[in-house]
C-alpha cells in the first residue's frame, strides 16, 4: 500500500506548479513537527503537576459542563 502512494505521489510532482509544491511541502513539515511534538514524553512529576493543576481548577469552578459546552458550540 505504502508503495502504491509513494508512486502516485511521485507521479503528480511534475504536474504541479513551484507555489503548487511549495504548499504540500509545508504541509509535510507541519505533519512532520507534529509527530516530533506528540513524540515527546513528558515526566510523571508534570503529568501530576498538570492533573493537580486540573482538580484545582475543578474545584475553584473553573469547567463547563456537557450541556453548556453543547450549547456554546451550537452557536458557533
């Protein structure tokens, strides 16, 4: 499968234009920084950090529930 793409990608090159290639160039690049940013792992000692920072905003009131997040969206 990953062939058959390489070879269709590889045949539509030379029919695009120079800004054409410049774009899926940098849509490459932005696919290819996500994966370096969603690779990095973080210490466990953030992840509680974060977790302890999450309750606490929890309990100050800081959250919308389901219902409101539903409804907020619907006006979008």
């Amino acid at each position: 499968m990953r062939q058959a793409i390489d070879k269709e990608i590889q045949q539509f090159l030379p029919l695009l234009g120079n800004e054409e290639k410049e774009s899926i160039l940098a849509v490459i690049r932005s696919f290819l920084n996500l994966k370096k940013e969603n690779s990095a792992r973080i210490s466990v000692e953030q992840y509680n950090r974060e977790v302890n920072e999450s309750i606490n905003e929890y309990k100050k009131g800081n959250y919308i529930s389901q219902e409101d997040l539903e409804n907020e969206a619907g006006e979008w």
